[in-house]
C-alpha cells in the first residue's frame, strides 16, 4: 500500500463516523436556503445593467 492510499484511508475511514444521518436534515434544508438567497441576491441587487437597443 503506498503512503497516500495509506493516508486516504485513515482520512476518509473516519468520515463516516463524523457525519451521522440526522446531520443531513440540518445541513440540507440549510444549503438549499443559501443558495436561494445568493441566487436572489444576485438576480435582484447586482444584476447587470442592460443597456438598451436602438
């Protein structure tokens, strides 16, 4: 086994413990909000202006 495959294993091998399954109901509805609000944000107070057509 090389060392980074080694190294991987121990990093990821504990990943599952520190993620339990109730940690998803919080962290989900939380992205989902940020993102619209970042998306609104961008779509209402910094949209580009547009110049107009002749």
């Amino acid at each position: 086994m090389s060392f980074t495959t080694y190294y991987m294993h121990l990093i990821f091998g504990n990943l599952p413990s520190l993620l339990s399954p109730d940690l998803i109901l919080y962290i989900l509805p939380i992205l989902s909000f940020s993102i619209l609000f970042f998306s609104f944000k961008i779509m209402f107070y910094k949209a580009p202006k547009l110049r107009k057509a002749k």
